[in-house]
C-alpha cells in the first residue's frame, strides 16, 4: 500500500524526461493506482461487486478504467478496436467478479497504459484522430488528456463507492 503521507506522483519531481502531457498522463496513472490500491484494496470479493443505492459497483469501475484506456489509447495510436476490446466493453459491467481478477486486470491496463504513453511522440499531440462509430473529432493529445480526465473520474467513482460498502459493513 502507499504512504499516505507521501506526495502525490505530480510532485515527486519523477517524468521529466517526458513532455508535459504524457507526463500529467503517467502521473495521473499512477495516481489513480494508488488510490485504489488505498481506498479499495482490502474489499472482498463480495464487497467489489456490491451495488450501495444501485450505484455502480468498484469492479465495474477497475475494469472500466483498464479497457476504456486500452480503447483510448488504441484511438491514439490511430487503430481501430479489435473485437476483444468490443466484447470487454459489453462485459464491464457483470457480476460475479473476484478481487484477483479484478485486480490483476487493472494492474495489468495501467501497466501497459504507462508504456504505451511513454512512447507517443509529441509531435504527433496535434494529429486528429476519429474515435468510436461515429469518429467523432480528437487528437492524440485530446485522447492523452482524456486518458487521464476519464480515469480519475472512475477512480473518484470507486472510492466513494468502496467507503459506501465499507461504512455499511455490518459490526
């Protein structure tokens, strides 16, 4: 687990190799980790797929956060989805989930979500690309920046849903 007391990624004085952008991408990443590994890694597995007020249950949002950047960062690379990607964005939301699985997923998305920014090339920010059926307008630095956006979103979503189950738990 963390050190709650260290300071967030952005502050570590770590990515300077890295331009801006993927930089605030990476730290945003690694954020995101350790605030989940924080607020919802000692759930049980019934815990993860608990709905509180028929919200969204953590597991959903773990394996949101991993397929939707796996998606994002295809449409970055300028690829379209595969249909495993397809068939992981119907299933976000099942139930049944266990903490190892859950876990692991998303430990395994964020790994390859930082390699994958690592090596976008600045210059290629600007480049327009068309995301979804519809292709709707973005760039590589739009997709980069929502990368970050969408998945302190769910992490937020997460957390709040985790201290829900865990302040219900029965003494």
């Amino acid at each position: 687990m963390s050190d709650p007391k260290a300071p967030e990624p952005w502050l570590r004085g770590t990515g300077g190799e890295l331009p801006a952008i993927s930089r605030a991408v990476v730290h945003a990443l690694e954020l995101a980790s350790e605030d989940i590994d924080r607020w919802c890694g000692g759930l049980t597995d019934e815990e993860l797929n608990a709905r509180p007020s028929g919200l969204p249950p953590v597991a959903f949002h773990l394996r949101h956060i991993a397929r939707s950047i796996d998606r994002l960062l295809t449409y970055a690379e300028g690829r379209a989805l595969d249909e495993r990607q397809m068939i992981g964005l119907k299933t976000e939301l099942d139930g049944g989930a266990t903490r190892a699985t859950v876990f692991s997923e998303f430990a395994a998305g964020l790994t390859s979500a930082l390699a994958r920014v690592k090596v976008i090339d600045p210059a290629q920010f600007e480049e327009r690309r068309g995301v979804g059926k519809r292709q709707l307008p973005t760039t590589v630095g739009g997709l980069l920046v929502h990368v970050a956006d969408h998945t302190q979103r769910h992490a937020g979503q997460a957390i709040t849903t985790a201290k829900l189950v865990v302040a219900g738990r029965t003494p």
